[in-house]
C-alpha cells in the first residue's frame, strides 16, 4: 500500500501536464506569439508538438531504463535509487509554468524551443523513476494478486487525476500556472520521496542470491532481441500499441473539446467527474470480477468490445440541442469513453507481468513502456495537423459544424466533426487489438 502512495505523485504531475498544460499553452502563449507573425494557422500543430516532442524523445529512455535497472546493485538495491531523480524532475516541472509574458517577450521560436526543453528534461526523468517503480511493484508482486495490484495502483493514481482536475479550480483566476505547477512539482517530488524513505525497501538477499547463481546477464542488444522472439511479449507490444494511438487520440483532446464546447454551454470540470468518478469505481469493480470469473484477456476483450461496437455511435453525441442536453450527452460521452480506458489500465499491467520471464521484469517493462508511450506522441502529431485542416472547413453535412469565438477571455475554435473522426479512428484501433488480443496465449496463474 505505501508504495502505491507515490502513484498518486506520478498521476498527479502527469495529468496536468498531459491535459491542462498545452492548452494554457495554446491560450497564453502560442496564440499571441504566432498571430503576431502570421502564422496562427499553426496554432493546433505547434500546441500539440509540446507532447509529440518530448513523449518521443522519452519513450526512447523507457528502453534504457529498464535494462539499466536490471544491472544496477547499489545497497538500496536496484529499483528504488531512480527514486531520487524525482528531484532534477521536479525542477523542470515547476519551471515550465513562468509567467506566460516572459516566454511571450522570448518570441516565437525561441520559447517554443524553451518550452520544449523543460518538458522534454521533466518527460525524460519521469520515464526513468517510472519504469523503475513499476518493476519495483512487479518484484513484489505475487503471481495471483496481479490483477487486485493492478486495481490498487490505478485507484491510486486516480486519486492524483482526480487532484489534477480539482486542484486547478481553485486557481483559476491566476495568470500563471506558476503557482499551481510550484504546489504539484512539490507535491510530486514529496510523494515519490515518501516512498523511497519509508515505502517498502527491496530484498537485497534475493538479488543477492540471484547473483550467486551466476546468470549472466544478456547485453542490451540481444535483451532486445530475446524479447522480440517471444511470441506473446510481441504480439503484446503490438495490439497495446495500437490502443495506446486510441484512447490518446480521446485523452489528448479532452480538454480541447471541453473549452470548445463552452462556446455553446458552461461545462465545469466538476459536472464532468460527477459521473466520471463514480463511473471508474464501477468499472474497476467489475473487471476485478470479471477477471476471477473469466480470464485476463477475456475481460479485457470485453472492454474493448465496448470501445468498437458503442463508441461510433458517440460521433452524433455532444453536437446538436439545447445546453442541457448537450451537457448530458458530454457525461455520456465521457462516461462511456472512460469505461474502455478503465478496462485498459485494469489489464494491460496485469498481462505484462504474466508473460514477462522471471529476473527481466525491468529490462521488458522498458520495452513495453516505451512501445505503449510511443503511441502517445503519435496520437498527438495527427491531432495538430488534422484539427489545423479541419477547422478551415465550414459545416460538414449540415451536422458536424465548426464554430469560434470567445470564452471568458480567451479566442476559441473547433470543429465537432474533429472529435467524431478521432472517436472513429479510435474505435478500429480497438477492434484490431480485440483480434489481436487472440493471439496472446498462456496459462494463467491460479487464481
């Protein structure tokens, strides 16, 4: 339990970073640095580029890391040493919400690539703590529990999703996120601390013994390799690379969406997470059953299911009617959104560590974690160039329409037939993994 403490750390800094940052961004920064050069036609491309960059660049370091962490004995063992670079991580994080005048008086470029920098130093180190504090877990861990450990660890860090949305709140009227990133940035750094100080600490003798059997530890090439040859671990990474593009495509306009559709009613993020919350306590309820009762991927499967055959159907959700019905469709809409991403994050671990080989927990975590995080820049370089494209556009069959203008202060555009193509595009990502999921067989632990 204490470990899953710093989870709330991790999500905590995370989804601010992840939903609320390039949208302060879009607004404070890039809409006034780029009109003044004439080149506000870029504005999605640009604001987007602030997780494409440094999700890529720090994708590549999950590889590294957890060969890395495989291969280090320190006499804190060899997972909770990376603990400690939550401190250079949190440096970055609170840097990156200055006053939006001083990266407006930089100009554009320059504090674009300023921007860029600062996310990519706190992506880099986020990556490196995390793959260490997931194979930490997995050490631990034992075989008939996966799935129960997986429901904690989530629960845990929805606790830090949830302060990602309600802590904002309270500072809305601030110019900068200064402030709010100093309050996470500590938040986060105190968190994952906790957890190295007085968290579980690692069995030494077990790697000591490990060691005496004198194993040799492959290189980090043919790592590479042995990995790739096992069938399960590849179709794996393949099938959790295609729902990372998914549900990414969703996650990373969800904001976007909300600010968009306060042109036509005044959406709180609270009205959305009093059914979102309650929506996820449901749903990790039921796949925790579900998975007893069936299988892991039989329960995932379902999941999925629910994201190819009920999500299309959301693309006519959220566009026409009258303020109330709109808000009511939006809960829906995010409501039944939320129920595949649960079923997801309930799974995806729970599997891995079924199919990973004893004493590689880290070096293949690595592999996984960059495979599923590299889905997410890839969500997000389509999401710029396509929403750029679209919103040049009038009316699309007189239903999906496009619309701009002022909320509260800020200049708003968007187009409701943006969002219904990434929900689409979604749901036959979900449906390839559904069949690719078929393709992953072993015997799963005793229950």
């Amino acid at each position: 339990m204490k470990l899953s403490v710093a989870q709330i750390g991790n999500s905590f800094g995370y989804m601010i970073f992840y939903f609320l940052l390039p949208e302060f961004y879009k607004l404070e920064v890039f809409t006034p640095s780029l009109t003044a050069i004439g080149l506000e036609s870029l504005l999605n491309t640009i604001t987007f580029s602030i997780i494409t960059i440094p999700f890529a660049i720090s994708a590549v370091m999950y590889i590294f890391a957890g060969y890395l962490s495989d291969r280090t004995r320190t006499r804190f063992g060899k997972r909770r040493p990376f603990l400690l670079l939550v401190i250079p991580a949190a440096v970055c994080y609170i840097l990156l919400g200055l006053n939006p005048s001083i990266f407006i008086a930089m100009g554009f470029p320059l504090n674009f690539i300023v921007i860029i920098l600062l996310a990519t130093g706190y992506a880099v180190l986020y990556r490196i703590i995390y793959c260490a504090y997931w194979s930490f877990y997995m050490d631990i861990t034992e075989p008939k529990e996966r799935v129960n450990t997986s429901v904690v660890f989530n629960l845990f860090g929805m606790i830090g999703t949830i302060a990602a949305f309600v802590v904002p709140t309270f500072l809305s009227d601030i110019e900068s996120y200064f402030s709010l990133l100093i309050i996470v940035g500590l938040a986060y750094m105190a968190l994952v601390l906790f957890v190295f100080f007085l968290g579980p600490k690692e069995d030494l003798e077990r790697i000591k013994e490990i060691d005496a059997r004198g194993v040799k530890q492959p290189g980090f090439l043919q790592s590479l390799k042995e990995s790739v040859k096992n069938k399960n671990f590849k179709y794996y990474m393949i099938l959790s690379f295609f729902y990372t593009v998914g549900y990414s495509l969703i996650t990373t306009i969800f904001i976007d969406f909300l600010t968009y559709k306060e042109l036509y009613i005044p959406v709180e993020f609270w009205q959305v997470f009093l059914v979102l919350i309650p929506v996820a306590i449901f749903a990790f309820y039921l796949y925790g059953k579900l998975a007893k009762k069936w299988t892991k991927i039989k329960a995932f499967k379902f999941g999925l299911a629910i994201g190819f055959i009920v999500q299309p159907f959301m693309i006519f959700l959220a566009v026409q009617g009258p303020p109330i019905f709109l808000l009511i469709e939006i809960l829906i809409v995010f409501g039944l959104l939320l129920f595949v991403l649960i079923s997801i994050l309930t799974f995806q671990y729970a599997i891995l560590m079924d199919i990973t080989p004893p004493e590689k927990e880290a070096t293949y975590s690595g592999i996984y974690l960059f495979v599923t995080v590299i889905g997410m820049p890839v969500a997000s370089a389509m999401i710029g160039p396509i929403s750029d494209t679209i919103n040049k556009l009038g009316p699309i069959f007189n239903f999906w329409t496009y619309n701009q203008g002022f909320v509260g202060d800020d200049w708003v555009k968007g187009h409701d037939f943006t969002y219904a193509l990434f929900i689409l595009i979604a749901s036959a990502l979900y449906l390839l993994t559904f069949f690719l999921l078929g393709k992953v067989k072993y015997k799963e632990p005793e229950k």
